[in-house]
C-alpha cells in the first residue's frame, strides 16, 4: 500500500552572513512531530563563489546531543574537530558526525578555494538522539564518493548512493546509533524507484532539484513532501532529471530542549552543556 502524501512545501534561500551565500531551510517543519527524529535540514546552494570569497560563514562551534550528516554535492568541505578528526570530503562524499556529549568542530573551505572561487553545494541534516544515547563519545566519520555503496535500477536510470543504513535491504557504509536510513538518489528522466519503508518510520523526503511524482504527487525544485503514517511504500517517477535526499528513521517520542547548538531533553540538560562546553569538558579545538 502506497504511503499518503500530507503535504509538499517549497522553500525559499535565507541569505547568509557572506553576500555570496546562501541557504534553504526546509528543516524544522512545524513543531517537529512530523518529522522526529529529524530535527534540522540546511540547504546549502548551488552557489558559485567568486575569487577572493570569504567562504563558508562558520567557524569553530560547540554541539551536544546530536548526530550531523553532511552531503557534498559539489566542491569540497574540510573538518576539524577538538577530538582529533581532520579531514577533506570531495564532491559525493559524505561527513557523519555523532557531537553525543559534546565536541567543538569547524567546517570551512580551502584557503585556494578562497582565493580562485568554485562551486559549492551541501546538505546538512540534524538527527536528534534519544536520552539513553546523548552522552555516548562523540564520533566522526568522513566518507569520500568511492566508499558509499550505490545501488542502481531501472536500468541505471536510477543511481541510490547508501550513506546510512540500507536501502531495500543493500547496506549502506555506515550503520547509525539509531538505526537512520539515509541515501541521496539521482534520477533520469522517465526513472521509477520505489522505495519499501515500515509504518512505524517517520521519513525525511527533500527534493533538491527536478520535477518528479511522488505517490502521485508532483514535488519540484528544493520541495519538502511531507507523509501520513500509513502505507509502506513510496513510488517515484522522475519526469526531468533530479535529486531526491531520502531518510528515515523511528520517532524518538521525548521532550526536545533545543538552545543553538545543542539539543537535550530538559532545559537543565542545556545549562549544563553550556557550562560543560565553559569549562573544557567537549576539548580544545586548536587551529
């Protein structure tokens, strides 16, 4: 039985603290619910920066209680981390970060980048963790386009690059704290796909470009479809070429204490992240 398709909303680019940058923002949506355990999904782009940019507006922050995974569509990003981890992602890789109890990382371009200019492109999605799982160590995984499985069909008209979890039962390169499945499919004009999912999961469906069908529903460029909990199956046709980031996950079903950069349960939990990240408890990011 086909799933119901609540809604499909469309977005509109915030402009960054950098003129040249800018993002969507599809996540958060309402209260959550609809979406738990999926807090926060950033589009990044496509932008092209010119010579002398000022590259990504971040620099070194603090996180708890959560897990980030960011997709590099086009160029690269760099991550350095007060727990060790360092490295650079190309184009078709992926960054799966568990902050858990807390770290300090940066995420930024190369200096030549800056001076030469590029295309960049990037999603980034919050996945909250349940209260048993908050205060596990942090962890980081940097996965280039070679090591993510992909799993073709429809006579390769569709190409399904398995981040997290599994895919129709083919195991994706990294298995998540909460058992999240999480792929990024790119589509051909006149592919189908179709997607097995149970009941009980909440699922993340955000279209990054293309005009395609969902369940009978079309949805087009940076569009959100949103589910009712039923059905347990999600066809696709694509009628132009596209991107679709496809996740989904069990609801958590506990009270969220969202301030910035963390993400617990009670406000309390957040007063002593703070604290914690005060008095060196996520390490020292050292450039």
């Amino acid at each position: 039985m086909q799933k119901t398709v609540n809604k499909v909303v469309s977005n509109h680019p915030i402009n960054g603290a950098v003129s040249d940058y800018y993002y969507y923002s599809p996540l958060p949506y309402q209260d959550g619910k609809a979406t738990d355990p999926f807090l926060l999904l950033h589009h990044h782009g496509p932008m092209t920066l010119p010579p002398d940019n000022s590259g990504m507006p971040f620099g070194p922050h603090p996180h708890r209680g959560f897990e980030t995974v960011t997709w590099i569509i086009s160029g690269h990003v760099v991550h350095k981390d007060s727990h060790g981890y360092h490295s650079k992602i190309d184009a078709g890789g992926v960054q799966w970060m568990s902050a858990a109890r807390g770290l300090i990382h940066n995420e930024y371009v190369e200096k030549s980048f800056k001076e030469e200019g590029g295309d960049l492109e990037l999603l980034q999605l919050w996945i909250n963790l349940p209260a048993k799982l908050k205060m596990t160590p942090a962890k980081y995984t940097g996965l280039q386009k070679q090591d993510i499985p992909v799993i073709s069909a429809d006579d390769d008209k569709v190409q399904v690059a398995v981040a997290g979890g599994n895919w129709n039962g083919h195991k994706g390169a990294i298995q998540s704290l909460t058992g999240v499945n999480a792929a990024l499919i790119n589509m051909k004009a006149g592919g189908k796909a179709a997607i097995d999912v149970a009941t009980n999961r909440h699922i993340l469906f955000y279209v990054l470009r293309g005009d395609v069908t969902v369940n009978g529903q079309p949805a087009g460029d940076r569009s959100l479809v949103l589910f009712d909990n039923d059905g347990d199956t999600i066809n696709i046709t694509a009628g132009t070429d596209a991107i679709i980031l496809y996740c989904d996950g069990e609801p958590l079903n506990e009270p969220i204490a969202w301030h910035g950069p963390y993400v617990m349960n009670t406000q309390t939990e957040i007063m002593e992240a703070m604290r914690d990240e005060r008095m060196g408890k996520f390490g020292f990011y050292i450039d």
